[in-house]
C-alpha cells in the first residue's frame, strides 16, 4: 500500500467542492460500484502487470464504505463514512486506524482534521471569495514527513503530482503551508505553494463530460487523477522548480460519463502504461 502525506490532500479537497449542493454531500446521479486499476511497468524490456481495485458499498444514496484489493485480490484497507443530519460527510474512518474530522460553518466546510492511532497529525482549514475556496493552510506542527494509507481527497490530485509533492510537510520552516487555488468557471485550473522560497505548482486542463468524483471529499489512498472539479482531467503541467513536466490523460465515455482512462508515464527508464475502468449501478 503506498503511503502519502498531508500535503497530498489538498487537491482532492479542493476541487470536490465545486459542484455540490451543499459541501460534505456526495449523492451523485450515477453511482461508481466498482473502480479497476490496471497497469503496466516495463523495466529494459522487461514487463509487469499490476492489477487493483476499489468496491464501493452504498447505503441509500449516500456512501457507506470503499474496500481496496491488491493485486491478489487481498482486502488491504476499508474507508468508512460517517454523516451529519444534513448528510454531510462528518467523519471518515479506516481500517489502518485513521480518522478524519470535519467541521462546518453554515454551509460550507471550515476544517478537516487528521489523526492517526488518535493522535492528532494536522489540520486543513479552507478560506474562500464568496463560495469557491480560494486558500488551504494545511499546519502540520510537528514539521514531521507525515505517512498515511488513506490520503484527504483521493480524488483531487493525479498520482504523479502526489508522488511528487510527498514529504514536502516535513520541509516547511514552520510547519505551515499554504496553497493558492486558481479557478475558471468550475473547474480549479492551478493549486499553487511556496515552500521554504520555492514555487510548486500543478495545472490543468479539462474534458466537458462529467466528473463522477464531483463533491466526494474523501481521504483516500493512491489515486488521484480524478476528482478535478466537475470536468475530468485531461493534461496535467507540473512544476515543482525544474522545469514543467507535462502529463496526458484520454478517456472512453459512456454518454456523459468516463468509463476508460489511459495514460503513460515515464521515470527514467521505468514506463508505466496505466489503465482506470469505471463501473456504475444500473
């Protein structure tokens, strides 16, 4: 199971919020049964197939859990959702003895706190211009590399921007770090921190289909290409400060909605071909 930290989270969290009725809701139309992550890593000539998958359990029209399998269709890690009266997510448990806490104000989420064995870890608290969240300040005090299973908002962030990004909490001078968002129409275009005098960023690009993610502010494990705003992702530029590196994502749809995701990534002389297929309630 690959390990994140608390400043991975911001991006899912982020984006999730702007196409809900009211922030914490997650009650899509069409609901995601099943998620299957298949990817191939070829090494000088050499290949291996990596498959995975996510079974999502509904209670209603709210979320209930998410089970992770790994290759060998091993139950790794299993997220449970708790909701207020509002059917506001309220809390969100694992298997791996994470919570995650919400708080609101009126409407809108205020902060997510993160714990772990029960003890406190770090806390998100979203400032915003008028309702679309503008600023997150993620405070980490004890300026540690914090490790999770279940990474805030699994769904905000591609997954290179996540590798790429891990342990940066553990560098901030103070232990604070605060992320600009830039936003066009409902689509968040650019998060954006400067971490001890250096800029990281990540932007991107979107498809006009809908995002089946749109409004889960979830903790969740690895993946994160999905939840951008209320489009999906389609090219992603990351800078972390040594120049742009630029990632491409095609998609097949049913209708409105993905039901195939493609990428290819390249790390020195490792490729990754990577294959997502969504699958929904009849």
């Amino acid at each position: 199971m690959k390990k994140l930290v608390c400043i991975l989270a911001i991006g899912a969290l982020v984006l999730g919020f702007s196409s809900c009725k009211k922030e914490g809701q997650y009650m899509p139309k069409k609901k995601i049964t099943q998620i299957v992550d298949n990817s191939v890593i070829t090494v000088a000539g050499q290949s291996v197939t990596n498959t995975t998958k996510q079974n999502w359990v509904w209670g209603g029209s709210v979320l209930s859990n998410i089970d992770y399998f790994d290759n060998a269709d091993n139950n790794v890690l299993s997220v449970f959702f708790n909701y207020d009266s509002d059917n506001r997510i309220s809390e969100i448990t694992t298997t791996s003895h994470e919570s995650f806490k919400y708080t609101y104000e009126g409407k809108y989420l205020n902060k997510i706190e993160y714990y772990r064995n029960e003890n406190f870890i770090c806390t998100y608290v979203f400032s915003r211009d008028n309702k679309k969240i503008i600023e997150v300040i993620l405070s980490n005090p004890t300026k540690s590399a914090i490790t999770m299973d279940v990474n805030p908002f699994m769904f905000i962030l591609p997954e290179s921007a996540a590798k790429s990004i891990a342990k940066t909490s553990a560098k901030a001078n103070d232990g604070t770090i605060t992320f600009k968002i830039t936003w066009d129409g409902k689509n968040v275009t650019e998060v954006s921190a400067e971490i001890n005098g250096k800029t990281q960023s990540y932007k991107w690009s979107y498809d006009n289909k809908i995002n089946p993610f749109a409004g889960l502010l979830i903790p969740a494990m690895y993946s994160y290409s999905e939840q951008l705003s209320q489009n999906n992702v389609i090219e992603e530029i990351e800078n972390l400060g040594n120049g742009p590196k630029t990632t491409t994502y095609t998609y097949e749809y049913e209708g409105k909605y993905p039901v195939r995701r493609y990428y290819t990534e390249t790390v020195n002389e490792s490729t990754r071909n990577a294959t997502r297929m969504y699958f929904y309630s009849k």
